[in-house]
C-alpha cells in the first residue's frame, strides 16, 4: 500500500500533559472570582463618591461587609455627604442672612469644593488607594 493513503495518526497525549492543560484553567477560573469581587468594590466606591447616600452599598453587600478598603470608602462617603450637607445649610440659611446676594458666589464654592472631593475620592477607588480626603477625611463614623 502507499503510505500517503493511510491516515495519519495523532500521538497519544502523555498521561501528565492532561492534567497540566487543565492545571491552568482551574487556577484561572480561582482567579476570575476576586477581580469580579474587586469590580463590585471600585463600582460601589465610585458610585458612593458620585452620589453620595449610596455610601452603605459596600455595608450591605456579604462580600464586602468585612473588607476594610470598602469600610474606609464607605465612611469617607458618609463624611463628605455629612459635611456637604452642613456646609449648604450653613451658607444658604445662615449666611444668607448676613451676606445676602454674595451667598450665591459662596455657594457655587462650597460646591466646587465638593465636586473636588469627589474626584479625588473616585481617583482614589479607582487607582486603589485608601487616602483621606482632605480636610474632612480624618473623621471616622463607621469603623
């Protein structure tokens, strides 16, 4: 017979080569199930600096109750919502009484000063870091 008409056989696999091909898949499916926890953690962080009363989203989630990075970005969220609310009763109720019209200049401030805060708690969660805000950021409500 000629030897170009019959098949072509495939070697057998190696006994120890199967299991080193599946070795990696298990330990990549591992992996898979802390970043999407990780996901779950930057989005609640970023979503509780945007809009502020979402800060108890990392409490109430079970994976996350424990983690201290989302502890810390929670009470950071909880402070700036305090300290925002503070700042515009103080200057539209009582400062509108001494300033009058100028209130309106001091209050595009104070919220510029919170959209600051925002940013740098969002770039914070964002890059991973657990850093105070400025100012208010030393003040621990939820620990």
């Amino acid at each position: 017979m000629d030897e170009t008409n019959q098949p072509q056989s495939t070697p057998a696999p190696v006994v120890g080569t199967t299991a080193q091909s599946t070795a990696p898949v298990a330990e990549s499916a591992k992996e898979s199930e802390p970043v999407a926890g990780m996901d779950n953690k930057k989005l609640y962080g970023i979503l509780g600096y945007i809009i502020p009363i979402l800060f108890f989203l990392p409490l109430i989630d079970e994976k996350l109750k424990t983690d201290v990075s989302a502890r810390f970005h929670a009470n950071q969220q909880l402070i700036l919502l305090i300290a925002a609310f503070a700042l515009h009763f103080v200057v539209s109720n009582v400062l509108y009484m001494v300033l009058g019209p100028l209130v309106f200049m001091l209050s595009s401030l104070v919220n510029l000063v919170v959209l600051v805060f925002i940013v740098l708690g969002v770039l914070n969660v964002a890059k991973g870091f657990d850093k105070e805000l400025p100012i208010i950021g030393k003040f621990r409500i939820l620990k």
